[in-house]
C-alpha cells in the first residue's frame, strides 16, 4: 500500500486491525520483558526475584469466579475468565497497597462480584514483568493503563488460552516456581493479551485517537522505525512515510509518544544494541553497523545518554 504526503484519505482512516497486529508485533519484538513476580490466591507458592513495584506491567487473571480489583481506587469488576492488563508503570499503584497482604490478594476489593459468589472462592493469578530500562518508557504510553481481554476473546485465542489454563495448572505442582518454562509463558500471556486487548478496542471503538497506536501517521512512522532502526532513518525519511512535514511530525509525535523521534529511534538501536552485546561476542563496531550506527562514538553516546552506561559497562555487567 502506497501513503503519499497530505492523503485525506491515509489522514482520516485509523489504522486497520492488520496494520495494528503487523505494528504490536514490531514492537513486542523489541521490547525486552523480565518475568518478575508470580502468584496465586489459591496456592502458598509465590515467586518474586525483585520488590513487586520494580513492575513495568502487571496481568490479571480471574482462573475461577469474579473478582473486583482495586485499580487505584476506582473498581475494575472481572468475570470467570476474564484477562487484565495494566501497561503502564504500576509502582507507585502497587505501593499504595496494604505491604502486609500478599499478592494478587491486595489487589482485590473485599466487596461486590467476590461476595456475590457465596460458596464459589474466587482463583486469582496475577505475574509482573519488568520492561528493559532502555525501552520501558515512553512505551508503555501508547497503550491505555487498563485493559480487559474478556473471556470470550481469551477463549477464541488458542495460544493464549492454553498458556492461561497451562499456568493455573502448573501451580497445582509442588515444583511450579522451579519451572523456567514459566518465565516464559508469562511473557507470552502479557504478549498476547496486549494484541488482543488492543484489537478488541478498534473493534469496539474504545479508543479516544489520542494514542500512538490510533493515529495513522504515527503508527506508520513506529513500524517503520522499528522494522528500518538499522537503515539511515533521518527525520526526512521518517515524516515521508507519516505523510507529514518534518515539524509537524516531530510535534504530533512527541505528543503521543512522549518523546522526539530522533530520541525514540535511539532508544530502539540501544536496546537492540544492548542485547547484542549481551548474548553474542560481537565486536562493538559489528554492533554499532547492526544498528544503524556509523561508528562506535555514536553508539557510545547514544548508550550514555539512553541508557546511562557505556557499552562496555553494558556486555561486562551482563557477565
């Protein structure tokens, strides 16, 4: 599909439900998530690597019966089934909480659906992942705080479903928390629900367009960015592909991404950078070409500034 600057057309219409998947999955592939926290209201097994409000994003899942969570003092009713997910940074919600009760409990309002239940104990399961410090913000800004993916959705969706259902299970082990297999699957629920979520709200029309993901120019300049960070990218090529001038791509994005482009491509290359040298022997200047840098003092400069250490601080603290 071909966008030529100033369309009305390509101005006007929201991005498709395709172009949203092809978008989040650009994304999600970038972004590095850190299983940090798992636990369950039916079980004494609780795992937890770091404080719980180190959490980036937190999911929700109502195993068995309704639960009503207390999302920062406003109610959030989920029924049997249903998946919730908060994108956003959840320290300072999760400090507010009660540090005497544990996990999801305190999560959880004491009145309403859980009482409504009678004899029925609700089953919560809860987990929070830790973005990569070079990617967690501004990013987690293009999606809404909350989110519900209801359990009909989670239903209809093979992968996610049986992840959910293999994770209520696989607590019913002695073992569970020595499984590395889930890590994994929580990244792969938090994933998945995030597309799910933010299709279900194109589908239905939720959304306010004051997102990223909404906007049409925006959400095609993310793609390319994240599919193209390698490449030149110069704001030119940039506000080609949004159909804008250079200004007026710069302002509208930084107001709903939370940062200028330039700054945003930077994080991109970083983070991707930063995995490289973490888990290949590659040398500093096959990176800094793998990810668009012309030389290793660019590479060097942007790591300082996004990620406050130097490259070779980076590969040695990771062992």
């Amino acid at each position: 599909m071909t966008y030529r600057r100033g369309s009305r057309t390509a101005a006007r219409r929201a991005p498709s439900m395709l172009e949203q998947a092809d978008l989040l999955i650009a994304l999600l592939t970038r972004v590095r998530l850190e299983a940090r926290f798992v636990c369950d209201t039916d079980s004494q097994q609780r795992w937890q690597s770091a404080p719980a409000a180190t959490a980036n994003g937190l999911f929700v899942y109502a195993a068995r019966g309704a639960v009503e969570l207390d999302h920062d003092g406003r109610s959030l009713r989920l029924r049997q089934g249903d998946l919730a997910l908060f994108p956003h940074s959840v320290a300072e919600w999760l400090a507010k909480l009660d540090a005497s009760a544990s996990l999801p409990a305190a999560l959880l309002r004491r009145s309403g659906a859980a009482a409504e239940q009678g004899a029925i104990a609700p089953r919560v399961l809860c987990a929070g992942l830790h973005y990569d410090a070079t990617s967690a913000m501004p990013l987690c800004r293009l999606f809404p705080p909350a989110m519900v993916v209801e359990a009909a959705t989670v239903a209809a969706e093979p992968m996610l479903s049986h992840a959910l259902r293999g994770l209520s299970q696989e607590f019913e082990r002695a073992s569970a928390l020595r499984n590395p297999v889930l890590l994994r699957a929580l990244e792969l629920i938090y994933s998945l629900g995030l597309e799910r979520a933010v299709a279900g709200r194109e589908r239905d029309g939720d959304d306010d367009g004051a997102s990223a993901l909404r906007d049409p120019r925006i959400a095609r300049c993310l793609y390319y960015m994240y599919t193209h960070f390698a490449e030149k990218c110069s704001l030119e090529e940039l506000a080609a592909h949004a159909g804008l001038s250079k200004s007026a791509l710069s302002a509208r994005f930084a107001a709903l991404v939370g940062e200028p482009p330039a700054r945003h491509l930077a994080r991109i290359r970083v983070a991707e950078a930063r995995r490289l040298l973490r888990s290949t022997e590659l040398s500093q200047e096959a990176v800094a070409q793998q990810v668009g840098y012309a030389s290793v003092v660019g590479m060097h400069l942007a790591f300082r500034s996004i990620a406050g250490e130097t490259p070779g601080a980076s590969r040695r603290s990771a062992g």
